[in-house]
C-alpha cells in the first residue's frame, strides 16, 4: 500500500511554519520535500516531519544563535502560554510510571529556568520576546531557551563589576544575591543546583560563553567557558 | 485562619503570579485577629517553586512573623522550596504536624 503523504499546505500546518519557510528549508537541503513522478509539487511523509521536529536542541540553538525560525508549537511567547503548557506537562509527567512524586521537580526546575526567562526581559527583550519551550517526556527530555539578555547583563544590574560570564553563570547558580531588586535571578538556579546535584536529573545551561554541565554519577558543580557565545539562555534538562 | 494554598491554583511558578497572589490576598489578611495564627495548607498544590513562593511566603512572614504556620506536606517541589526559601530568610519556618 502507497504511503500517504501531506501536501505543503498540511505539512506547514503540521510543523507551525509558513509555506515560504518549507520551500527554503527543501531548497537549503534542511527538510527535503518530495516531488512525485518529476513534478515540482512539494509532499512529505508524516514520519519525517516527527522526526524532524523531535530535534529540539538543533531548533532552539539555531534560533538564540541566528533568529531560525522552528516549529510554532515549541513557541511560547508570554508567560501565561508558558505557564498553560508547563501545566500540560506536568499532567502528562505525573502519569508517567518512576515519576509519581519526581514529576513536581522536574516541572520546579523547568518552571524557574523558563520564568527566569520572562521575568527578567520584561520590556527589555532585544528582539523576539518569549521562549523556546520543548518536551519529549518518552525520551526524558526538556529544552528551554530565550533570545534575551543573558545572565551576564542582567546580573551586572546589580553587580555592575562583573567580569564575564562564566562569573556571572556561577553566581546566578551559587550565590544569594542580597538587596536583590530589581535582580531576583539568584534562588531559584540555586535550587535547581541543588535539586540536579541530589535527582536522576542532568543539566545542561548555557549563556554567553558560559557553560553547565551537571550528568550522570558525578554531579560537581562547576561552569566552563564555551566554545561559542549564545544568545540568552539555552537549557537542556534530562531524566 | 487556614488558606488553603491550591486556591491559587495546582502549579504555583511564577514570580508575577506569586506577586498576584499576595496582593489579592491582602483583604482576606485583614481580617486576621492579632494573635490568630495563619495555618498555610499545600494539600492540592502539585509544584511549588521558591520564584512563587519569594514573592507570597516570604513577605508574609516578614509580615506576620511567627504567626505564620506551615502545614506537613509530602511534596518534593514544596520541601526544596521551603528549604531554600528558609535559607534566603536566614530563619525557620514553623511547622505544625497533621495527625
């Protein structure tokens, strides 16, 4: 039996993008369409585009790093959309057999790393306001990033000494920030420091040059400096 | 008085809602009596997280001081929150256990 396939139309629909924007991604070799018998009518197969759109790291980096545009249900651009789909998550979570009790964690680790993201670009965003907000609960994987200021400049707010990321990354995620307005930043990384360090859940954060990585057995807190600078914010959450 | 925390809702994240919170619950303050103590109840409440609770718990109990009284819970997210939050406050919540 011949596979069914979606036209662009139900293809741009399926992945939240514009028709123009498959057209460029067939063209640029990113999500290649295909054409039936020589004809220039562009058709996909359902299953490629799942498996195009699972590749949630790949979406939000190249969207902190170039303005890429990704698949709109990854897209949440105020708070309160955050908050609706963070509570879809958590629903889906707690159903999930071994996350009965871990579920409320998880969701406390994604709900600071994402509310961090509005709370501290209000009215401030550079260009694109809101976050990337992907989950694939099968996998056990979370994926939050934002086109904001990073750590490094809203953390200077307050401590205008600041020499660079990595340092800024290492007091967001260590320190409690005393006479903290307008910078509330400070508790929440904190915690989920200290939540990652104790759970079966890994980290990965990155802003600016500053890198996170909290995986596997042995947790040790500490932030490196990158290869490249991101945008933002970018998360990684495992479990 | 005992509030019943979840009517704020099951998934308490945000700052600006936490924010929200408290200042809605102002009028409903007023009307504890001077040696009354407010009991907190987290039963219903699936994730709690120190952004919502800093901007309801943490004035509160600039407020009302050790008027303030915490209800046992069982939840993950409301312990580590509590912690932190206790840690940041540099002093103890009072805990009243259920039977």
């Amino acid at each position: 039996m011949e596979e069914e396939l979606l036209t662009i139309s139900q293809a741009a629909e399926y992945l939240g993008v514009s028709l123009n924007t498959l057209r460029r991604w067939d063209e640029s070799g990113k999500l290649i369409a295909i054409k039936k018998d020589g004809g220039t009518h562009r058709y996909y197969r359902e299953k490629d585009l799942e498996i195009f759109a699972s590749d949630m790291m790949k979406f939000a980096s190249e969207w902190i790093k170039d303005g890429v545009e990704f698949p709109s249900r990854f897209y949440c651009p105020t708070s309160s959309i955050f908050n609706a789909r963070l509570t879809k998550m958590e629903y889906e979570l707690m159903q999930k057999p071994g996350f009965e009790k871990l579920y409320s964690l998880i969701v406390l680790i994604a709900g600071e790393i994402g509310d961090n993201s509005f709370a501290h670009n209000l009215g401030k965003w550079p260009d694109t306001a809101g976050i990337f907000f992907g989950y694939d609960l099968a996998k056990g994987v979370i994926v939050l990033a934002d086109r904001g200021l990073g750590v490094l400049e809203t953390l200077r707010q307050v401590r205008p000494q600041l020499p660079s990321h990595v340092v800024a990354v290492t007091v967001a995620f260590t320190e409690f920030i005393s006479g903290r307005a307008p910078e509330k930043r400070g508790n929440g990384l904190k915690l989920v420091r200290e939540v990652v360090t104790d759970q079966p859940i890994d980290l990965f954060y990155t802003s600016g040059d500053a890198e996170v990585r909290m995986k596997g057995s042995d947790k040790k807190f500490h932030v490196t400096r990158g290869q490249r600078i991101v945008r933002g914010c970018l998360a990684k959450i495992e479990f | 008085m005992k509030l019943q925390l979840e009517k704020f809702g099951k998934t308490l994240i945000s700052r600006e809602l936490g924010s929200e919170a408290f200042k809605a619950f102002q009028s409903t303050l007023r009307e504890l009596s001077k040696d009354e103590e407010l009991e907190i109840d987290f039963s219903g409440v699936l994730t709690l997280s120190p952004s919502w609770a800093d901007e309801f718990l943490s004035p509160l109990f600039d407020l009302i001081g050790s008027r303030l009284v915490l209800l046992s819970s069982d939840n993950l997210s409301v312990h580590a929150t509590l912690r932190i939050l206790q840690e940041v406050n540099k002093r103890p919540f009072i805990y009243k256990q259920t039977s």
